[in-house]
C-alpha cells in the first residue's frame, strides 16, 4: 500500500515510518517541524529515516518539497503544515494514496492552557483537511492519533472505549474527542473507515522531550531536581514505542469495519453502522509513577532528586487502558516490560546526548 502518515518527525510518527517500510509498504511521511519542543532531537529522527544527512541541514528543509530518503527510495517526505489545505489537496491528489495515518497534532495536556489557539488550527482545522482530503480523493481508510486524555472525569479503572468521554478537562482533550466525532461523521456520509486510537502514556528511544521519561532522566544526569505531582501518587500506562507501532500497523492493515445490526440501544460506544471504531491502545498495566522513577534511578544508578507537588490543572491521577477489543480484533500483545524499556530509552538518552562531551 501507499500510505501517507503525518507527524514523521515526531516520536511515534518515526518509528512506525521504520515499521511500516519494513513490512513492505510505500510511505509518504508530512510534519511541519515546529519548534513545541527541541528541533534537533526531530531532526535526528528525520537523519535516522534518511531525509537528511546530519542535524546540521535540518534548517535547511525546504517547505512543500517532496524530498527522497537516502536510505529508502519508498520513503518520501514533505516539510508542511496540515492547516495547509491547498498544498495537502495538491498531495492527495499527486500520490492516489491507499490509506492515511494522521499522527500530526499539538500534542501536550499543559502547553494547552498557555496556546489554545495552536490546538484549534492543528488538531481541529488540521484534521478537517485531512478527512476532506479523503474525501475528494478517495482514500477509504483512514487511523488517526486520540489520546487517553479524552477520559477526563471518568474515575473508572480500567479505561474502556465503552465508558461516556463527554467531560474532558484539558483543550487538547477536547479537540481529540472532536476529532473521534468528526471522524464518525465522515465515515457515515462517504463510508471512509475511520479508526481512532487513544494512546495511553508512550516511551522509548528518540521520545518527546516534554515527557516526564525524558525530563526525569535529564534532571538525574545534570543533577536537578523533578516535580513529582500529585505528591507522586500518579498511575499511567506506560507503553514502549515498539508495542504501539506493531498496533498501528495491524489497524492500518486491518481497516474499520460497520457493523450492520448496530443500534445505539445495543451496540458498543466505539462501533457504529458507520465503519468507524475506536480503541484504546496501551500497555493494560498501570505502573506507579514512583515505581517508573524508580526504574530509572537503579538503570542509572543514581537516586533523583525530587520536588512534591500537587496535581496540575488539566491532569489526570490515573491512566490505565483496557485493551481487549484490540487483542481481540487485531491479536494485540504488549509485551515489553518497563525494566526492559527504560533500559533502551536511557541507552538511546546517553548516546544521543552523549554527555561524555
């Protein structure tokens, strides 16, 4: 297939460019590379992928130019904002794509509260081009990025997309849940399958920087002291990158499928008579905040300083993902275990840092 996935210089984006190359595919990757967070940790994802040579030519990416990976002739790249719609229209109809991944987003629950305006042009306008772009040009599947934070209020543990997500407490949550809704609707008018995926907490190597596996380890090798919130009586669902990407694939592979005697009397949340469907994709094993921290400080073989604090506007106590309909329908298995990925993320940490120097 020819699938066209944005956000692939960002963390999840990335790998699953790595993926889906390797299980055969033709890739057309789109991010706009803003500067949310330290450009030079995207462009060394973009030089893994081949899309430039070294960090130093990262400024010099022309913008709407398809560029040509050095290490892969099925991969191409595209340096443009999904607020774009002419330029994405251009591109949608260039490239006859077979499927769509839309990963690009202001991400962030915090950072909403600061710029709300940024989440409403990427997340809301954004998405809209993508799915006219399905529209007009034919593309009839479709996943695309949620995110746990749509369960807001909702205290019940574990997580399921069978739960009511009508009271978020974030803006980016919000536009996330109004991306689930817009992709429902478009499925029922124009039969794209629509498949949402809410991540739950995601780590691993070339992670996001604003991410507390990040800051943690930074704070324990300068010698800094973190803020721990809630006073550290936090729950998430921490999952390694390499478990999300394998789910992914398997939902790109496998498109949303209507469900023909669905009602809204008796069928699930997260079906419809529409082809649309919503998963919650995880690790199904909420780990202690302290404990994580923990697991950082024995790799590392130093304690972390740190700074309680109570919870933050926006966030959440507990994540915890209940992923049953996506080992069920997709034979999903989350399998890395949190000693073993903290190990690789700090591993890939020392060595792209290189805080020898």
């Amino acid at each position: 297939m020819k699938i066209f996935v944005t956000g692939t210089a960002g963390f999840i984006g990335s790998h699953l460019v790595e993926k889906l190359l390797e299980s055969g595919h033709e890739v057309v990757g789109l991010d706009n590379i803003n500067d949310y967070y330290d450009v030079n940790v995207k462009y060394g994802r973009l030089c893994k992928d081949g899309i430039i040579k070294d960090l130093n030519e990262g400024e010099d990416i022309p913008y709407g130019k398809k560029i040509t990976s050095i290490k892969n002739k099925n991969y191409t790249f595209i340096k443009l904002n999904l607020e774009d719609k002419e330029t994405i229209m251009e591109l949608f109809k260039e490239e006859s794509f077979d499927a769509v991944c839309n990963l690009a987003a202001q991400a962030g629950v915090r950072y909403s509260l600061e710029n709300p305006d940024a989440y409403i042009s990427s997340n809301v306008v954004g998405f809209m081009n993508i799915l006219e772009a399905c529209r007009h040009y034919n593309v009839k599947n479709l996943a695309y990025a949620s995110s746990s934070s749509v369960y807001g209020l909702n205290e019940s543990l574990p997580f399921s997309t069978e739960h009511n997500v009508d009271h978020p407490i974030s803006l980016y949550a919000a536009t996330k849940k109004s991306n689930e809704l817009m992709a429902h609707t478009y499925a029922h008018l124009y039969g794209i399958a629509t498949t949402g995926l809410r991540f739950f907490t995601v780590y691993g190597p070339w992670g996001r920087p604003d991410m507390a596996p990040f800051l943690f380890v930074k704070a324990a090798l300068r010698g800094e002291t973190i803020n721990v919130f809630n006073h550290g009586e936090m729950l998430r669902d921490f999952t390694y990158i390499d478990d999300i990407v394998e789910g992914i694939v398997r939902v790109i592979e496998n498109p949303a499928k209507k469900i023909e005697q669905w009602s809204d009397k008796t069928g699930k949340i997260s079906e419809s008579s529409a082809p649309y469907k919503v998963y919650n994709i995880g690790n199904n094993n909420a780990v202690k905040l302290m404990d994580f921290i923990s697991t950082i400080e024995k790799k590392l073989g130093k304690e972390i300083s740190k700074n309680m604090m109570p919870i933050q506007a926006g966030d959440v106590t507990a994540t915890f993902a209940d992923v049953s309909d996506l080992v069920k329908d997709m034979d999903y298995k989350p399998s890395t275990k949190i000693e073993e990925g903290v190990s690789h993320f700090v591993d890939w940490y020392l060595d792209f840092f290189d805080t020898s120097k």
